[in-house]
C-alpha cells in the first residue's frame, strides 16, 4: 500500500504586505539601491526608526534616521536586506536593499 507523510516545509513568521496594483502612501524608496551600504531614505511619512534585518534573518539591527534621511552602515556584510521602518513600536513601511561590495 501506499504510505503518506506530512512535512512541515514552511512557516509564516509575519505578513509584510500585500500587492494590490495601486501605489500606496507607506512607500518606502532607496536611493541608491544597490548600495554600497550608505543610501538615503525617501518616503512620504515620517517613522521613529528602521530595522534592517538580512535575507537569512541573522542581522537584526535598529538604527535611528537622522533628519537628513542619510543611513551609513559601514562595514555591512553584501546581501540582500529587508528595511523596515517603525512609527510608535510600528512597522509602517518596508522595501528590499541590496548592499554591494
């Protein structure tokens, strides 16, 4: 006969966001993206601070935003990171950066 098993092949830690066709006002740009890690943060509302978090989730760092917008993360290893920046404890935009040698 034929036997069955169940895998568990992924979980849903958290719901970023959902695509639905329209430009929504929680855009969240980087420029220049890819970056060598010093990039400028350009959106349409104010936030208290980012968190950047790796591709593999290991790096998991906060960094205040000056009012200038300018991020420098000297030394960051190249990847592919997820910014996400907080207003009051939430999150209320994120994009992807990719950090170039």
């Amino acid at each position: 006969g034929n036997t069955f098993s169940t895998e568990k092949l992924f979980e849903i830690k958290e719901i970023v966001g959902t695509e639905n066709g329209s430009s929504s006002s929680n855009d969240l740009i980087i420029v220049p993206n890819p970056s060598d890690g010093n990039f400028k943060i350009f959106t349409n509302q104010t936030f208290d601070f980012i968190k950047l978090i790796s591709g593999t989730g290991k790096a998991n760092l906060n960094y205040a935003v000056p009012e200038s917008k300018w991020i420098e993360l000297k030394g960051i290893p190249p990847g592919i990171y997820f910014v996400k920046a907080y207003k009051q404890g939430k999150q209320v935009a994120v994009t992807k950066l990719v950090v170039m040698e």
